[in-house]
C-alpha cells in the first residue's frame, strides 16, 4: 500500500475543505434562516471529527505545507463572486461533497476501509442535504423576496376574478406574467370546488410557463391538488400548524394579519411571510379590516422577522411611499385586474417599487 507523506497531504487538506464547507452551511441555516437542518449538520461535523483515527490525525498535521501550498495563492473569478446565499450554499455543499469523495478514495492507500466506508456514507448524506436545503421552503422564500440582494418590494399580485373589469382574464393574466411580476396568488371566494380546482390549474400553468411563483388562497387540499408552490392562509383559515401537516415541510405558508398582534402571532406560529393591511381603504373584500397605514406598517416591521408583504388599497398614486419602507412585497389587485392595459401597468408600478 501507498503511504507516502503525500497520501496524508492530500487527506488533510481534504479534510479541511469538508469541515470548512459543512460550517458555513451550517450557519447559514442556523443564523439566516433559523432552520434546524442546522442541527444535522453539527451532528455531521462532529461524527467527521471522530472518524480519523489518532495516527491520521497525526500524519495528515505533519503533512500540512500550508508555505508552499500554491492553492494559497488561487482566487477564481467565480470564488471572488456569490450572487446570493442560494450561490453560496451550494458551492460550499460541492466542495464538501468533492472533499469526502477524495477522502474516500485515498483511505484506501494507506488501508483505511473503515474510513473509506464512514466517508463513503456521509458523502451520500450530503446528497440527500442538498436536496433537503436548496429546495427547502426557506431557501425559495429568500428567493422570491430578493431578501439577499434587496433593491426593490417583491410585486404579488392577487388574482380575484370578483375585481376584473376584462373579457379574458387568463389572456389579461398572461400579458402580466410576460411583462414581470414577482408571484401570482390565486384567489377565489365564491363558486363550487370544482371551478376552483379547474381555475387554479389553468392560472398555475401559465405561471409555470414563466416561472413565476404561483401561491393558492385559503385551500391547502387545491394547493396540493394542483402543485402549488405556496398556501396563503386568512385569519379565520386553518391554523399554520395544521396546514403544515397537510401540505408538507415543504410548501411555504402565508398568513394574512390585520394588527401587530396578529403579525407577531402568525411569525411565531411559523408563517413563512405575511400579508400585512389593508394599508389603505380597500374595496377588495366585504367587510374589510381597519386601516392600519404606512405608519402601521413602519411599526410592525421591524417586531417580525419574516418577509412582510402590504396589502390594502395599494396603487400607482401611494405604492412609491410603501415600498419605501423596506417592506418585502408590495401585493396589488385592482392596480392590474382593472386596467385597460395590465402588462404596461405592471412597468409601471415596478418602477415605484424601488427602493431610494
């Protein structure tokens, strides 16, 4: 067998891309999004440190060249730039998977099978990690709401058929998608079930078709039936907990809140965002809360800590002063629903969207 010093060279620095990776993984779940993958992965940390045993500990330390090792001196262009966590996340995820695997295949030259085999394990856990993290709910939430590179309020727009004024609202619904909104929640408080499954079906594949984020009012049973990408929850609707457990760890769930204490309720009963208002008088529901104001909305924000997103009464004359607020998501319905021209609209509350 090979037992050259630069067998054990190799083991250590690989070792050290592998903890390195799982660490900052690991606070990114812990810190950012206060997951408890953040808990496997420590898990995962420490059964690493228990694998070697002591004479590779102290073979891999004597081999260390940390002077003369001309990775020091490398700095790619993609390592001196992450767009965002997601970037982040998954290329420390890589490095960690790649780390294990070499791990795994020079064990093998100095007769450690039973390491071979203890890497050989995690680095398929790591697999499953990936899996678990990039496409967890929080990572997407993140995602949608621009949180890591935050310029401008998420546009959401409500799709209610009771507020169009039009005579195609999937072709009005399309034209809007094109021209660029954030996500589409699709919302229907009359009809029969079975209009409501047809009509969330059609609205979720034109948002497929543009890759927009679709999200279903109020019914966690039409969100799984159509694979939604979210569920929206009212004050009156199941609670979040339960919900939870009909659509999976998976699904996103916003909750609209009409006060602070309503806000601060739905944070702490694991509400992935909130719709917060009305903001302003709205005609969008029979019998609409009290306004709450932008004043409402300033004291609010910084007492949750998940996206926020303002509802109520929003449009071209006031949507500047409320996006200025650093909210997450500014959610409109008659602003586009009764337009004569939605995709030019939608340029145009985008425009005041922006943070100054």
């Amino acid at each position: 067998m090979i037992k050259g010093n630069q067998v054990y060279r190799v083991l250590d620095v690989n070792f050290n891309r592998l903890r390195e990776g799982l660490r900052v993984v690991e606070d990114y779940c812990r810190l950012v999004c206060d997951d408890e993958q953040a808990l496997r992965i420590k898990d995962m940390r420490h059964r690493l440190r228990r694998l070697p045993d002591e004479k590779s500990v102290l073979c891999t330390l004597a081999a260390r060249q940390v002077e003369s090792d001309i990775g020091r001196r490398t700095f790619t262009d993609s390592e001196a730039d992450r767009g965002d966590w997601r970037e982040l996340v998954q290329a420390n995820l890589k490095r960690a998977q790649e780390a294990a695997r070499v791990i795994e295949e020079c064990s093998k030259l100095i007769d450690q099978p039973g390491l071979s085999r203890e890497i050989k394990a995690l680095r398929f856990e790591l697999y499953d990690l990936e899996k678990d993290i990039i496409g967890s709910r929080h990572v997407r939430i993140r995602e949608w709401f621009a949180l890591d590179n935050k310029k401008a309020a998420a546009l959401y727009l409500v799709a209610d058929e009771n507020f169009y004024r039009g005579s195609d609202l999937l072709g009005d619904l399309r034209a809007i998608l094109k021209a660029g909104i954030d996500l589409l929640q699709w919302r229907q408080k009359s009809g029969s079930d079975s209009s409501f499954l047809e009509r969330a079906q059609a609205v979720r594949d034109l948002c497929r078709e543009f890759k927009t984020p679709f999200v279903v009012n109020d019914r966690p049973d039409i969100a799984l039936l159509v694979e939604a990408d979210a569920l929206h929850l009212g004050q009156d609707d199941l609670p979040i907990a339960a919900a939870r457990a009909l659509v999976g760890e998976q699904m996103p769930i916003g909750r609209s809140t009409h006060s602070l204490a309503q806000a601060r309720a739905a944070a702490a009963s694991g509400a992935d965002y909130i719709g917060f208002g009305p903001i302003f008088k709205t005609p969008s529901k029979a019998k609409p809360d009290p306004e709450v104001g932008i004043a409402g909305l300033v004291e609010m924000l910084p007492q949750v800590s998940v996206p926020v997103v303002a509802i109520g009464g929003l449009d071209e004359d006031n949507l500047a002063a409320v996006a200025a607020t650093g909210v997450a998501g500014v959610a409109v319905i008659r602003a586009l629903l009764q337009t004569p021209s939605p995709a030019a609209k939608v340029g145009q509350l985008r425009k005041l969207t922006v943070f100054k």
